[in-house]
C-alpha cells in the first residue's frame, strides 16, 4: 500500500491507496517544515493525523509526501522525521516538493509544462522524470502572477482606487461584513496576509456575470502566462492543479488557448494523478 500526502501550509491532504483504489483518506492542518520546527510537525501527525488513521494498517507502506515547503536542504531532515513517527525504514519514504507532484499528476511521464495556481503560483518545465526548468515565482510582493493572493491585491486595489466599480466595492463589504479599516489591518497588521487576499477569489468567482471581474481574472492569467510560463520558449501542453485553476477553469483555458497552448487537464488536487502514476508504475 502507498500512503501519498499533499501538503500545503494551510492543509494536508493524506490519502492511502491499495493497486489504484483508495482505502483512506484524511485531512490535517498543513505542514511545512519551513515554517515549521519538527516538534511542531510530530505534534501534528500524533494529534491530528494517526488518530484519523486509527484502524489502518501502517506498518508495510511505502510514503509518499509531497509539501510545498520540502526544498531540497529540508528534505533530509523531513525524511527522517517520518520515519520516526511511522516506524518506517527511511528507504519506504520519498520527500518531494510540491511543484514535482504537480508535474507527476498533470504530466505523468510525458514531457509538459505544470502550473500550481493556488494561494500562490509556481510552474515548471517537465522531462518525463524531472523537473528541467523553474521560473522563480516570487511569491504574493514580487510576484505569484496568475495566484488568488495577487487576484485578491488587484481587486481590493480595484475597489478602492475606483478602477472597479463602486457598487462591487459596496457589496464586497456588505458581503463580508468588513470595512476598509478592517481590510487594511487583515492585510498589513495581522499574519498569513496572502491568505487573506487569495480568500477575495470566493467573492470574484460568485459574481463572474461581471465583466469587469472576468477581465480581472483573465489579464491575472495572462500575466501568469507571460512572466511565467513564455520563459520556458516551449509549447509543450500544460497543465494546472490548485483551487484557482480549478475554479476559473473556463476563463483559464481560454486565456491559454489565446498564447497558443494545448491544456491537457486542470485538476483541484495532484492527488488523482499521483495515484494514477504510482498505480501505473506499480504494475
């Protein structure tokens, strides 16, 4: 049996599989060993994930985690803490990041292009087996083109400053019950800021009927597509995972479809495609 999990700072999606048919499945908070010491992800697993897990076998898996904070410094480290905690020999293990789970799930072992749009952005340019070419995302201040968190700055900024209309502005207030006082301080005096403005993408995507939003939503994309992606001169086909590919879907393979590029699939979460390629692979 494989146990695959996909880990973001803000969950972590844990799924265990026996040849290609899911025999669990279970949420925890994220863990990201960047931002996280290995006491604190230990305190995780024991008292979130294995008490979800009770009654499934463990002890003869092999563990596949993907997160979005396993660079390659931090992966020794993580690697050993799963041993540890599951009591599995470190060989049973594999530690990757989340852009190498997107380019498995998306790409499997053809070659391509896979994007993440989420709270944050990142792409890269796939081989089959590895990842040949990144285009250094930035994050939410420098960058993360085509993300919720930069989708939420440019609409918020929209609202404000009067390029989006004042009626847009009145009724994302009314709706979330905030003031412009409240938006100032979620944004620059409380944590996890890119949070926050991704969150605005919920409010985008219930009042697409606007054409002004759907224009937002779009040039967010293009602009993904053009300091992201057009660096890789490739015209590969591409594919996407993550909640806001995932829920502009349409507006995104359109705008895709503007540059020129094939999209192969768009999923929510690498998780069907991971089982997939391991089933494949296992056979």
């Amino acid at each position: 049996m494989r146990l695959i999990a996909d880990s973001g700072s803000t969950k972590t999606d844990w799924v265990l599989t026996d040849k290609g048919q899911v025999v669990g499945s279970w949420k925890t908070q994220g863990i990201n060993p960047c931002h996280q010491q290995p006491e604190e992800i230990r305190q995780v697993l024991c008292t979130e994930f294995f008490p979800l897990s009770d009654g499934k076998s463990l002890s003869d898996i092999q563990l596949s985690f993907y997160g979005s904070g396993c660079t390659a410094d931090l992966m020794p480290t993580m690697t050993t803490l799963l041993a540890d905690s599951f009591q599995l020999p470190t060989d049973s293990i594999e530690v990757a990041g989340d852009l190498l789970a997107a380019a498995r799930a998306v790409c499997g072992h053809e070659e391509g292009i896979a994007c993440i749009l989420g709270t944050g952005a990142n792409s890269c340019l796939y081989d089959g087996q590895h990842i040949v070419q990144n285009t250094p995302p930035l994050g939410y201040i420098l960058g993360d083109e085509g993300s919720g968190a930069v989708l939420g700055e440019r609409f918020l900024n929209g609202i404000f400053k009067g390029s989006l209309p004042a009626s847009l502005r009145d009724l994302y207030l009314e709706e979330t019950g905030q003031s412009y006082a409240d938006v100032i301080r979620r944004v620059y005096r409380e944590p996890l800021a890119n949070r926050y403005l991704a969150s605005v993408a919920l409010f985008v995507s219930r009042h697409l009927e606007e054409e002004c939003l759907k224009k937002l939503v779009k040039d967010n994309f293009s602009d993904f597509i053009l300091r992201n992606i057009e660096p890789y001169h490739s015209r590969l086909p591409i594919g996407f995972v993550g909640s806001v590919a995932y829920g502009f879907a349409e507006l995104l393979t359109e705008v895709c479809h503007d540059f020129g590029y094939e999209v192969n699939g768009i999923d929510k979460s690498p998780l069907v495609g991971l089982m997939q390629r391991y089933y494949v692979d296992e056979c």
